[in-house]
C-alpha cells in the first residue's frame, strides 16, 4: 500500500500557514531498504506524539544542557552539552554509544576538560568541530573512538561575544566551507535598547560584526574574526544552519521581540503574539534578509518596515521590497534552534531533501499560552517550499514523566534515524520508521 500524503490548511492564531499530515502505511521501498531497527518500540514513543509508523526511544539521559547534535558514521553522537552555571569535571563533550542494538546508549562518557561548552557541534573528515565560548575549534578521532584524547586545535577564535545572541552555531559544508552564525547584539537596533518608543540606528553599525553568517576555511586553523568573512546579512539570529546535497545552504532566523511592548500605538497585544514570523531562509552570497529595518508578516506573507525605521504597523514596506524573502515561515517566537534537512533514505520518499527544524519553544508571546516546543518538517524541493510545514514531533512540554523538555538540537544517523536532543531536562531522543 503506498503512503497517504494529505495536505490540508490549518489557521494558527492570525497566521494562515499550509500544514501536512503524513499517514505512512506499509513501508513503499524496495524490499531490503527498511531500517536496521531491531529496538523495541515502547509504547508511549518516549513520550514523544508521532505522524502513524515512526518510533521514538529515550537515547539518553545526560546531565547538563544538550543543545546541537553530531553523529559519527559508526553511530557514535556526540552533545554539546555544557552544565548551566558550573563546569562538568571532565568537559562540556557527551559522547553516546549504542553497542547492543536496544535504542539506547549504553556508553556515556564526557570529554574535553576545562574547555568552555557552547552550542554548535559537527563532524566533518577525521575532526570533531565545536563551538567554545567565541571561538570554533576541532578534535582529531579515529573511527570507533567515543571519548576523544587528542588535544584540539582552534579554527576561528575572537567571534564577537557582547550582548543578546552569544551561541555561534556553525555547519560545514563537503566543499570545507564553515558557515557560523553570529547573532545580533540587540533586539532590533534601538538607540536604546528593548526601550518603548526608542528609534532605530540608521545605519545600523553592528551589522559589520553581527546579525548575519559568515564563512571560513574549515581546513585552516588559527583564523581571526574578520568583518571581511561576512557571507550573508540582516539575519537576526540563525541558531540553525545546513546544507542540502545539492550544496544549497538553509538558516532558520529567530524573529525579533516586543512589537506590542515597545510599539503599542501601532500593535495590539494578540498582534504582538502573532507577529512576526520564524523563518526558513536560503542562503545567497551577499544576500540581506532584512533585520533590524524589516520583519516578515507570516499573516501577510510579505516583509514589512519595522516601527523603529518608520513602519507604521505592517502597511509600510520602504526599503524591504528589496530584501530577500524566505523560504517558509512558522508561528511567531517558536524559537527554532536546530536544523537538519534530511538526506538519509529511511523515511519514506515524501521526506527527502525536506528540512526537520527544532523549535524550543517561546516565553514572550504578549496574548494567550506560550508555544512552540515541537518538531516540524517542511517539504522542500529545488530550493523552494513545497506546501506547508507539520508538526512532526511533539508532547515536550507536557510530557508524561512530568517533566518539561525543550527540543534544540537535530541530527540525521547513518541509518537515517533522527535524534533530537533537549536542553531543559537533558534528554536525547531516537526516532526511526517501522512503517
């Protein structure tokens, strides 16, 4: 029986967005290219709610806070995973191993020593690469090694880390391109920031240093930070970057806050929650998406001046009508922390090439519950969207063991299973199709 795929519209709040729910029945690919999945699927999935035929199991529990997620060809993962407020004695590093097949991690070591942890993570050759407190450095392993012993090399060091938006994130792509994200050192370029009615800097100066990605030499090590390395710009906050096999390079971009606070005369509060969208955004050499001058209106679907460069509340569009657009938006102040665009082959068909992004969920929408705390897949193909995105993973929040989890981190294993780290509570998750 082939797999339903079912594409409906939902409304969410004042967004109007596409969803797609996938009703998977025998598995459609060739007899021999099922999973290798020999774990037990429990039957609460981990506490995790999934689209009919996947299977969630708990990979680990780990102490500290995990946010990215590499996984080596063997299968070993590897966390960046630093303790909030103190030092694990030996290191910010989670190395996990599965040796018997049951779906969970039977090996647990921590590695690194005193080197400060952070949040991006990335295997690429024979180098672990991390990112450590404003710089990115590099491990050596040898294949089947857990808990690294080489002494790391640093690759880009003095990354700007003043104000809002410290984690540098990075991907590296098979050409040794390194993208690392540095997020804006405001909220939206006040003169004073977070401050009701405080106009704009216009220029904005800390777009030289911030709020965009910039690319290094991955091979190369002992780079500086550079505001000639600057790749892209107007990108407010990319926790999520990655690359599609076709060499094309996604960013997730958090939206900004406090329209309703800072700006009541021009926004209500139900406005304030809604507005504006998290996005999905590809990647152009020199390109600029538009922060802190505009914002994107998912209700609207177009980029709108914001109200400390004039804007007058979403009718306005001045200069943002020559800003690059994205590529998919979500529901304003979801958070989206991770990115992965699959390119394994054990999902089915409708799944390739499309982008899972992990979203950690907000704390300042104005009007109405918080939101957020899931998975969501968005088809893509050719570098567009294809319909709309569905809430692939969810149940963090409120989970059944009564604890909050916070998706933050995503990656794909060689066999195609996807794992999804927590940085609330410290728990990795395993998910895989049965069909």
């Amino acid at each position: 029986m082939a797999k339903k795929f079912v594409i409906g519209v939902a409304l969410a709040a004042a967004f109007s967005f596409a969803t797609i729910s996938i009703a998977a029945g025998e598995d459609p690919r060739p007899e021999g290219k099922a999973a290798a999945n020999a774990a037990l699927c429990p039957a609460d999935n981990g506490g995790l709610i999934l689209p009919r035929g996947f299977c969630a199991t708990v990979f680990a529990d780990v102490e500290g806070a995990p946010r990215h997620i590499a996984v080596a060809a063997d299968g070993t993962v590897y966390l960046n995973a630093a303790i909030r407020h103190s030092k694990a004695a030996d290191g910010p590093v989670v190395g996990l191993k599965d040796t018997d097949g049951d779906g969970r991690a039977d090996i647990v070591v921590r590695f690194g020593g005193d080197v400060p942890g952070g949040t991006g993570i990335f295997l690429y050759k024979d180098w672990l690469y991390l990112e450590s407190r404003g710089r990115i450095i590099r491990y050596p392993r040898k294949d089947g090694e857990v808990a690294l012993q080489g002494q790391p090399e640093t690759i880009v060091k003095d990354l700007p880390m003043d104000g809002n938006h410290t984690a540098r994130p990075f991907a590296i792509d098979t050409e040794g391109n390194l993208f690392i994200d540095l997020g804006s050192a405001t909220n939206s370029c006040q003169q004073n920031d977070r401050t009701k009615e405080s106009p704009g800097l216009d220029p904005c100066e800390e777009l030289k240093t911030r709020a965009g990605i910039w690319r290094y030499d991955a091979n190369k090590t002992d780079q500086v930070f550079s505001e000639n390395e600057r790749f892209v710009t107007g990108i407010r906050n990319a926790i999520g970057i990655d690359v599609d096999s076709s060499g094309r390079v996604y960013a997730t971009q958090h939206g900004r806050d406090q329209l309703y606070e800072n700006w009541p005369k021009l926004y209500n509060s139900a406005q304030g929650s809604d507005l504006p969208a998290e996005e999905l955004v590809l990647l152009r050499d020199g390109g600029d998406y538009g922060w802190p001058y505009c914002y994107f209106d998912g209700a609207q679907g177009k980029l709108v001046l914001a109200p400390e460069y004039g804007g007058d509340g979403g009718k306005a569009i001045g200069q943002c009508a020559d800003k690059l657009p994205p590529v998919a938006a979500f529901p304003a102040h979801w958070g989206p922390n991770d990115l992965k665009i699959y390119k394994g082959t054990q999902f089915p068909d409708a799944y390739r090439g499309g982008a899972f992004i992990a979203f950690h969920g907000s704390w300042n929408r104005s009007f109405g519950p918080q939101a957020g705390y899931n998975v969501v897949f968005q088809p893509l193909a050719d570098g567009k969207a294809v319909g709309g995105y569905m809430i692939f993973a969810d149940g963090f929040r409120s989970g059944k063991d009564g604890v909050e989890h916070r998706p933050t981190g995503l990656a794909i294993g060689p066999d195609g299973s996807l794992y999804v780290a927590d940085d609330a509570a410290g728990r990795v998750w395993r998910i895989t199709y049965r069909g």
